[in-house]
C-alpha cells in the first residue's frame, strides 16, 4: 500500500484482494482509503459509522440473576451437593 502526498492512504485492486485482512483492519480503525488503477482513483472505501461505534458489554453478572432470580456464584459448587448428599 502506498501513499500519495496526502494523509489517505492508497490500495489497488491487488491489495484489497491479496491483503483483505489488513484492509479490513485498518477500516474498524476508522481510515479512510483511497482505491487506485494506476494512477486513477477510482474510489473512496470509508469505514461504517456502525463499525466506528461500539457498544459497552452487557451486566452479565445483574443477567443471571434476573434469570435465576437468586444470587450467581454464592453457593457451593454443585459436586460438593453430590457428594454430600452420597454420604
């Protein structure tokens, strides 16, 4: 990949078929490339506003017990019953 005096970088037809994971890489980083055919551009590949979004992780913890409605992880491990309960 190169660069033509500007601050965008530049990929061919080659790069986007050869190199799709570094292309793709630097769109979730939020670059904006410029494709070229010689010296031509011919087009603008611009990251989506939904991929330069994140969304925050989940309270999986507060999820469980709205489930199970009791507290997660406060019990003894369900062997222990077993093995207590075999006397």
């Amino acid at each position: 990949m190169s660069v033509i005096l500007s601050d965008m970088q530049t990929v061919t037809t080659r790069d986007i078929q050869r190199e799709t994971r570094t292309v793709r890489q630097r769109l979730l980083a939020g670059e904006t490339l410029q494709w070229i055919l010689g010296k031509k551009v011919i087009g603008h590949i611009v990251p989506s506003q939904e991929a330069a979004t994140s969304q925050p992780w989940p309270n999986l913890q507060r999820r469980l017990q709205q489930v199970y409605r009791r507290p997660v992880g406060k019990k003894q491990p369900a062997a222990s019953q077993v093995y207590a309960d075999r006397g």
